[in-house]
C-alpha cells in the first residue's frame, strides 16, 4: 500500500485515559488508510495496543519544563521527515510549536477538554489548525484558538459486547471508569452512596489515579468499603460494562467524555453529570455536577428501578468517521 501522509503524534504519556485512547484509535485508523505513524510520547502501558507498525519514540515530552522541551525538539528535529505534526494536550502543543518553527513542518492539535484559561494554552494560536472535540470545547477555548479550528467529535469503535439487559433491581452492579483524579468526582459518588447503605448495590471502580488511596478511605469513613471494589486499571472494560447495571459518571469537567460514548455504544445506562458536551447527546435533565444530594436522589431512582440519564445512541458516530475528517482536515493545512 502506497504512504498517503508521513504523521508525528505527540502524547504526553501512554497510561489509561481518554486522550490516550483516542490516540491509539486514531493510530488505528490512520495505519488502515495508508499512513506512516511516529508516536513521541513519554510511554505507558498502551503502547502495547498501538498496531506494530507504529514507530514509537520514548521522549519526555509531558514535562513542563523547558529546557526539556528544547531536547524535545531538537531529538524530533534530527529525525524529521513528517508531513504534519499532531500535538494531544498542552505540552505537546509547545513542543509542535517550536519543532515546526525550526523544521517548518505544518502541525495541528487536538483539544480535548476545557483547559484552563492560562498561559499554557496561548500556544494553540499559533497551530496552524486546531481540532475541538466539541462544541463545548470550542466555546470555551474560542479566544485562545486560531482562525483554522474545526470540531470533529469523538467516534466509537463497534464494541466487542453488548449489555445483557439486566438492570435494577434484579442486577445491583454499579460501575466507575475512569482515572482517578479529582475532576473524575468519585468521591462525590461514594458519598451519594453512603448515604444509601440500607439499600442494596455494589460498585465496581476501573481505573487507578493520584486518588486512590483518599478513594479508598473515603469508603472505609463511609462503611460501604464491603460493597466497592477498586480494580485499578483493566483491559476488559466493554466486559465489565455489559455485565453491569448503570455506569455512573459523576466528572466535574469533560471535553466530551469518551467513558459515556463507550457505555453507549455498549447499551449500558448511564447515570451522567450536567456537563455542556454530554447535553448534546441528552433529551432530559442530567445530575447536578458535585451535589451530593442530587447524586443520592439519582442514584436512589436508578436503585427503584428507575431511568438513568436521558442519553442517545443516535446522536454517535464511528470513530472511523473521526479519522476520516482529522485526514481531511490535515489535507487543508500541508
């Protein structure tokens, strides 16, 4: 198969998460169309998932430090060769930044949340194109973005199971993904369910993170430590999430929340956080983002037997759809 496009992804690390996962998606994706992958990234446990043919070169490049970020660059540049650069998060950004300056090969990024509104970001000015993941993204961010910004959303892939149907109360698993950081929100969670030790439920956590230790606490203060389970980091998420009852996404922000998309994708109920991104896909009220009441009296409906959030399958797109348009997208900058 003939190269169409020689690409440099640039991601900071290569553990769980959304942007990793959408990187190794669109590594996927972009092998099967014909292109030559280079990933930099500072490595992680996905890597292992990435298709063979990916070139990875191990580099510090989530480091906020700047003479770092000079090594960075002048590594890359040595190298060279690529027809675009693509930069994930704000590290990135700077080293594509300074490496395209110095080799003047073009480079886009991908924002993929609503970062704070900082220094850190005045970079994305000067990529020659940007991608949002959404809307919300894209509003957010509109002073710190070029004139070339585009909004491509988040596709899934066809997942490997399909939810067995089983809900409350016949089924009590509840379920967590995600890293476990503070703007995931868990503890808000835990503490909703603390408040609902008398009724039946477990909870299974997937994902491991700077918190969990305080998590794991959390749940021993609460006496609910006997009915939720941290299983750290999993391979065999779309598993979990076919055998389970209802995902609760309690997150205090989100570029789009890929976790959601995935349970979607699955048929898995989703009990969601009132975040902009997630309204797109909803046809009635979310959960209130850190009300602890709210949660326990969404939380309590689900246990009854009643609706999670109102979300759409129909509102997804594959994620091949996603790559197609990013190639698209790069074919109007190089």
């Amino acid at each position: 198969m003939k190269i169409k496009m020689k690409i440099l992804h640039i991601v900071p690390e290569f553990e769980e998460g959304g942007v990793e996962r959408y990187a190794v998606q669109l590594c996927h994706e972009q092998i099967n169309n014909g292109h030559e992958i280079t990933l930099a990234t500072a490595g992680g446990k996905l890597e292992k998932i990435l298709p063979e043919s990916v070139k990875i070169l191990h580099l510090p490049v989530q480091k906020k430090n700047l003479f770092t970020g000079f090594y960075c660059v002048r590594t890359l540049a040595k190298i060279g060769g690529w027809d675009i650069i693509h930069a994930h998060s704000r590290v990135p950004a700077w080293i594509a930044w300074w490496l395209s300056s110095k080799t003047k090969i073009k480079w886009v990024m991908t924002a993929h949340a609503v970062y704070s509104l900082n220094f850190g970001i005045k970079v994305f000015k000067h990529a020659d194109g940007v991608i949002c993941v959404s809307e919300a993204v894209r509003e957010a961010l509109k002073n710190y973005l070029p004139e070339n910004v585009i909004t491509i959303p988040n596709g899934t892939e066809a997942p490997a199971y399909k939810w067995q149907g089983k809900y409350f109360p016949e089924n009590k698993k509840f379920l967590c993904v995600g890293r476990l950081s503070k703007n995931k929100a868990i503890d808000v969670v835990l503490n909703a369910l603390g408040l609902l030790r008398n009724h039946e439920w477990t909870l299974d956590i997937l994902g491991d993170g700077s918190h969990r230790e305080e998590l794991e606490k959390l749940t021993v203060e609460l006496g609910i430590n006997d009915r939720v389970k941290f299983w750290g980091d999993r391979d065999d998420v779309e598993k979990f999430m076919s055998e389970s009852a209802c995902l609760l996404f309690p997150s205090r922000s989100e570029g789009v929340g890929l976790v959601v998309l995935e349970a979607l994708a699955v048929g898995l109920p989703v009990l969601a956080s009132d975040l902009e991104p997630l309204r797109a896909y909803a046809s009635g009220e979310l959960v209130e983002v850190d009300n602890v009441g709210a949660w326990r009296s969404a939380i309590l409906k689900v246990i009854r037997g009643g609706a999670a959030s109102p979300l759409s399958v129909e509102k997804l797109t594959s994620f091949s759809e996603t790559a197609k348009r990013t190639e698209e997208f790069y074919k109007t900058i190089v």
